[in-house]
C-alpha cells in the first residue's frame, strides 16, 4: 500500500502537466475540421442512423426504442476500444517526455483515460437529446445515476490502458491483433444486438450474460433507455472488474515501468 500511496502521490504532482497534455489533446483533436468537437456528437448520431435503418430493417425493430439503444451501446463501447487499441499508444506519442521526464509513465495511459471520458461526455449529450424527445422522464434518473458511471468507465478506461500500452511497447503487433479481437467481440456484444437476438442459440446467450460488456452498458442503459438504476448485481460486476483490472494494471506497471524507456 505504501507503494501505492507513493506512485498516486507522484502522480498528483504531475496533475499540472497532465492536464496540460489532457487540454492540448482536446484543443488539437479536431483542430483542421470544421466541426471540431462537434464530430463527438455528429458521428455516433450519424453512425447509430446507418445500423439502425440497416438492422431495424431486417430485424423489424421501432425506430424510436432502438436507436437509442445502438446509440448508448456505440457511446460506450467507443470508450472500451479506445481503451484497448487507441489508448495503447500513449507511451510511443509520449516517446519525448518519458526521456525527459521522470513522471510515473502510467500518467500517459491516465492522459489518454481522461481525453476519452472527456469525449464521452461530450459525446453523451446526443443521448440526452434523444432521450429528451422520446422518454424525457428518464432525464433526471439518467442525470443523476451519471456521475458514478461515469466513475467507473474512467477506472475501466485507466486500467486497461495502462495494461494494454505496456502491451504495445513491448509487442507492436499489439494493435492489430486486438482490433481483430475487438471487431469479434463487437459482433458478440450487445452493442446493437438485443438480448432476443441472442435467444436462439444458448451458447451465444450464455455468452452474452457473463459478457463484461452487457454488464456495463446496463449501468447507462437501465436509466437512460428504462427509466431505473441498474441492478445491484450489474454493478457488483462492473465494481469487481475494476478491482481485477486495477491490480492486475498494478502489478504490470510496477513490474515494467523501469523498463518503458528501453523499449523505444
């Protein structure tokens, strides 16, 4: 613990900096798009229209119930790839300040952490929108159940790109071969496929219930799209994740943080 305390203490005397590179990052992100920021809300609105017309389509779904739900689904996800693949090169666009710095690399993993929430939650607003023409009931709940998902998606998003960014230092097929893993899991999950959809094979809805996914998007989905918190059971799951992440991204940093810079 007191290792712990100390590596969080560093990291908080470098929170200048880091908020410094977490500012650049969004001011520059889109900074040749007309836009801007406005893509955050524009391309999933845009991407939810396609696979909603497409699969509504075939599956005879309302317009009004499942856009919201390829919507919320896409939202989150977005955050959980990013995590995965994108985040994991915070520590090669770092290249120059870990050979210059001595800041606890896992900042730049937090750097990254914090750029997607902070896009999540510009992102977000789309689904208040839409929420708000079509249940607008649920506004309040979903306002108010807000903070702490949006809590524990930041720990998720942390902890796996911690992982995955020493992953990629060392292994630089990395990226490729979890955006095949992920594009898989996207057809497994219940990002725009409905538990009904899974109902015909008891292997797949087997697989969909134990599926980490289907447990976090029920945290945005139970009060947006139905008006409820989620169960507690979802969020002991979700809660559990984040402690099996968070040491095993300890143990991983701790192990390989001496090491990053030889990697280059």
């Amino acid at each position: 613990m007191t290792e712990i305390r100390s590596h969080l203490s560093k990291i908080y005397e470098a929170r200048y900096f880091l908020l410094h590179l977490v500012r650049w990052d969004m001011k520059y992100k889109f900074r040749r798009s007309k836009l801007g920021l406005l893509w955050t809300i524009v391309q999933p609105l845009m991407l939810t229209s396609i696979i909603a017309v497409v699969f509504g389509f075939v599956f005879h779904q309302r317009m009004s119930t499942y856009a919201p739900y390829i919507l919320s689904g896409i939202l989150v996800w977005d955050v959980i790839l990013g995590a995965v693949v994108t985040n994991s090169y915070s520590f090669m666009q770092a290249e120059t300040y870990i050979r210059q710095f001595a800041h606890p690399v896992s900042i730049y993993p937090l750097r990254a952490a914090l750029v997607s929430l902070s896009t999540f939650m510009l992102a977000i607003s789309s689904l208040f929108i839409w929420i708000l023409f079509t249940k607008p009931e649920n506004i309040p709940l979903a306002i108010i159940s807000l903070p702490l998902n949006v809590t524990l998606y930041f720990c998720i998003s942390w902890f796996i790109s911690v992982i995955s960014s020493h992953l990629h230092i060392r292994y630089r097929d990395y990226p490729y071969i979890m955006g095949l893993a992920m594009q898989m899991l996207w057809y497994l999950s219940p990002v725009f496929f409905q538990e009904s959809m899974f109902m015909s094979n008891e292997l797949l809805h087997s697989f969909f219930l134990i599926n980490p996914i289907t447990q976090i998007l029920l945290l945005i989905r139970d009060p947006f799209l139905n008006g409820r918190f989620a169960d507690v059971g979802s969020y002991i799951y979700v809660i559990f994740l984040i402690v099996v992440l968070a040491v095993v991204s300890t143990i991983v940093n701790k192990k390989c943080e001496k090491h990053t810079i030889f990697y280059f």
